[in-house]
C-alpha cells in the first residue's frame, strides 16, 4: 500500500524554453544553449516534484510541444525530455511505458508541458 505522501497519480509542468534534444549538439554556441535547457527542465521537474519521491513504478509521459523554432525532430526530443527527468521523477526512463507526443506549430517562443501519470 503506498503512503499518501507518496501517492501520485499525475503531475504536469511548463517549461518555457525549447526542450533539451537526445542528439549531439553541432558546436559550442549549441552545446551552452543545450546545458540551459536541460537545467531549466530539470528546475521545472525538481518544483512539480517536490515532496515526491523519486518514481519506482512504470510511468506514462505525456509531452505536448509548441514549437516556433528548432530543427530536432520528435524522437531526440522526446528522448532528451526522458533522459533529463532520470534521478528527479523516475529512477531510470525505461520505467516509461507508454509515451505521448504532440507537437503545435506557433509563431512565438517554444514551450512544453510534461505530465507524469502514474500506470493502473
């Protein structure tokens, strides 16, 4: 039986950044600007999360992406947002077992929201 400390069902957060990609980045310029945006993912994560423990269970990640600019396509995206949320939500991202992508085409700044919904 889980405590009620730990009991979560879903948790969502914004980020207002372009998310962190799984790919490596072309030069240096880009490797700063993909630092950043890990460590603005994580910030967000770490304040959704607090008073969480970090995640045992299997995981649905759901992520819905409004994208002015950036190149990377779906996949390393949605690897770079699991690859970043290991240690603060779940332990490892093989605990994800079903993932959810949806992208939107803006003309403004890039944004995502990531919602963590636990697997009945």
């Amino acid at each position: 039986m889980k405590s009620s400390q730990n009991l979560l069902t879903s948790i969502s957060f914004v980020v207002n950044e372009r998310p962190p990609y799984k790919q490596a980045p072309a030069d240096a310029a880009e490797r700063k600007s993909q630092a950043q945006r890990k460590e603005v993912c994580q910030q967000e994560a770490r304040k959704a999360f607090a008073g969480h423990n970090v995640l045992t269970d299997p995981r649905a990640v759901s992520i819905r992406h409004w994208r002015g600019q950036g190149r990377a396509d779906s996949a390393n995206i949605i690897g770079g947002i699991l690859d970043v949320l290991e240690s603060i939500v779940y332990q490892d991202d093989n605990q994800v077992v079903e993932i959810s992508y949806i992208e939107h085409r803006t003309m403004h700044s890039d944004w995502y929201q990531v919602t963590i919904t636990e697997v009945v």
